[in-house]
C-alpha cells in the first residue's frame, strides 16, 4: 500500500518551508501536511489537523498509511509564557499523542524539533556542549527537554526511531515567526525592506544562536536520513549556525540600507533571551551525521534582502 510522510504545524515559520522540501524530495503525493490553521502557501494534500486530538491523529496516520511524521506543532517560548500551564499541556500532549499513535500504527520514524530554549542557567553559555544539565526557565523549554527525554524512552522502550534536533533561531523570507523569542531577526528585514525604522525587543548586544531556515530544513532531511545505527543521540543533537546579537545584524543591514535606523526597548522576551546560550557546540551532530553549515550572517542577510524586496515590489 502507499505510504506517506506526515507533516503537524506545516503552516507554520518552519512547516511552510519544510513541507515543501519534503514534496520535492518524496513527491507531493506522499507529503500530508496537516495543522489546526488554514492552509499556507503550499500546494498539495492538506488536513486538518489538531494533535492533542489523538483519535483524529490515528484517523489520519491510517487514512494515509503514514509511515513518518515530522511533528512541528507547538507553542513557542514567548507565546508560551502568556498561558505556561497551558503550554505544557499543549505541547506535551501533542508530542504524547504522536509518539502514542506512531508506536501502535506502526509508523517507523519521528522527528520532533527541540530548541535552544532547553539550556538554563547551569548550561556553559558559550559553545554550549551538548549533553549540559537541562534546567529551563520558560514552559515552553521545560517542555522541549520532557519532549526530548519522552523521544529517548519511546526509542529504547518500543524501538520507535525517534529523532530530534535542537534547533536555534530560524530565520527566513518564506515565511513569519510565530510568538518566539528569536523573531525579532525576521521582523528585522522586514522593516528594513518596507524602508521603515525597527524597535528592536531585546537589548543590543544580547547574542543568541540563529540558523537560516534552509540550513535548519536541510538538517533536518539529513538526520532523518542518517542509517539509524548512526543515531547516538536520542534525546536531541545540538546544531550551531551562526551567533549574533541585535547591534550585530542592524550593522550587517546597514551595509545594504545605511539609513536603517534600529532602537532597542528591551521587554519580557529579554528575560527568556539572558536564560539562553549564546552560542552552541554541535560536535556529536558533526560526528555522526556529518552535520555542517552553509550560511553566516553577510550570507543570510543578502538572501533575506533580495528575496523580500522581490516580494516588496510584487506589492507595490
Ligand atoms: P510556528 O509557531 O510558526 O508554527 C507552529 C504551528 O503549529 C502553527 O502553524 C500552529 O497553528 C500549529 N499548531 C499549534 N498547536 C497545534 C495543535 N494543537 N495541533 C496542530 N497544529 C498546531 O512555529 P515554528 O517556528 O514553525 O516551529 C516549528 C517547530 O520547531 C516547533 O516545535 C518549535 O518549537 C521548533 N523550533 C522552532 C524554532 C524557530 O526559530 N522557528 C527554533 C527552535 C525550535
Ligand atoms: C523561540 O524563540 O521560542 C524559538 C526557539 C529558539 O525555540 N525561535
């Protein structure tokens, strides 16, 4: 029978991009991508879906033979904090009722994205090594590490192949962020491009781990692509981008645009960026999956620039 690949949350800042390396891999009709909000800009095969409804998740992981899910759908650590119970509750019940359905409908393999926002204050925050103490400050964090450790229980319990990786910021033209801490690196460009001035929501020289979103996509396809006795770490892998801090990027758009104009008025978002490292080591991800960036931050900020003011003057 025809299998499939499931994708949840695909309408978001990362699905929208990841859906559609996905079709272009496996074909549109073996891609479903699913999320509780209206379809994004992809084509292809669409359902609603919410995951902390597993009975509709089993229904769908059947009605499509789904062999694979790449499971998004999640609260992000800003939004997070508005509602912690009700993240916990969200995100762990999501990721619950993904690995729950997978294992008892015989999907073979998982991805489920961790974060930065796993590191707390015990963690080096310089060149952040894989394996520190996890003790997260935010709901969002504290789920993503239970999330990571719940992934190693369904591998070593079930053999569930379950995959994760620890993304850092992302940041592309594709598509927006949705309620994170590291949004103010798309909303940047943004501003940048209409030509208007930016109030930045951290302060200037708060660095933090970014990634370009097709970096973090083709992470993700190279992972899950790995022979499965390759995959040492089943909690989460580290991968480092880049690192830099508000002042840092305002300076590389300026290079473009020199009357950019940027103001910092740090708010709660500050508080969740100081709990973060500042930069991440990824030597298990380079070891056993060859694991390398492409993009650095005069890369990321020509691609962002191009890209939106083509869109910018479709508009005009
Ligand atoms: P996003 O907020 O842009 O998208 C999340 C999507 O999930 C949204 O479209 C939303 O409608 C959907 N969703 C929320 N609750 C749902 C539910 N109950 N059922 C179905 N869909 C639901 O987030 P993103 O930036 O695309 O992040 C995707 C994943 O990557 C998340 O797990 C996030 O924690 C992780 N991640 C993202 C970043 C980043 O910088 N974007 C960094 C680290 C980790
Ligand atoms: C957020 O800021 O919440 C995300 C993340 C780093 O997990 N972008």
């Amino acid at each position: 029978m025809h299998q499939s690949i499931l994708i949840t949350g695909a309408n978001g800042q990362l699905g929208t991009v990841l859906t559609e390396s996905l079709q272009l891999k496996y074909g549109v009709e073996n891609v479903i991508a699913s999320d509780l909000r209206e379809k994004a800009s992809y084509t292809g095969i669409f359902e609603y879906l919410d995951v902390t409804d597993s009975d509709r998740l089993e229904e769908v992981i059947l009605k499509y033979n789904v062999k694979e899910i790449y499971h998004l759908a999640a609260i992000l650590s800003a939004n997070g904090e508005r509602n912690p119970l009700n993240t916990w509750e969200i995100n762990m019940r999501a990721l619950l009722n993904v690995l729950e359905a997978s294992r008892k409908n015989n999907v073979e393999k998982v991805f489920h994205p961790s974060s930065i926002a796993v590191f707390g204050e015990s963690a080096p925050p310089i060149n952040t090594p894989n394996n520190s103490l996890l003790d997260p400050l935010t709901s969002y964090g504290l789920s993503k590490a239970a999330g990571e450790n719940w992934g190693k229980y369904y591998f070593y319990k079930y053999g569930l192949d379950v995959r994760s990786l620890r993304y850092p910021g992302l940041i592309g033209y594709q598509s927006r962020p949705g309620g994170g801490t590291t949004d103010y690196a798309v909303e940047i460009y943004h501003k940048a491009v209409a030509g208007e001035s930016f109030t930045c929501f951290l302060d200037r020289e708060t660095t933090l781990p970014m990634m370009y979103i097709d970096d973090a996509v083709r992470a993700t396809l190279e992972l899950m692509e790995a022979p499965r006795e390759n995959i040492k770490v089943r909690t989460s892998y580290n991968i480092a981008g880049i690192s830099f801090s508000p002042a840092q990027v305002a300076a590389s758009i300026k290079e473009k645009y020199p009357d950019f104009e940027i103001e910092y008025a740090p708010d709660h978002r500050q508080e969740i960026a100081d709990q973060w490292p500042k930069s991440i080591q990824d030597l298990e991800a380079m070891r056993d999956w060859s694991w390398k960036p492409q993009f650095n931050l005069p890369k990321i900020t020509e691609v962002m620039i191009d890209n939106l003011e083509r869109e910018h003057e479709h508009f005009i």
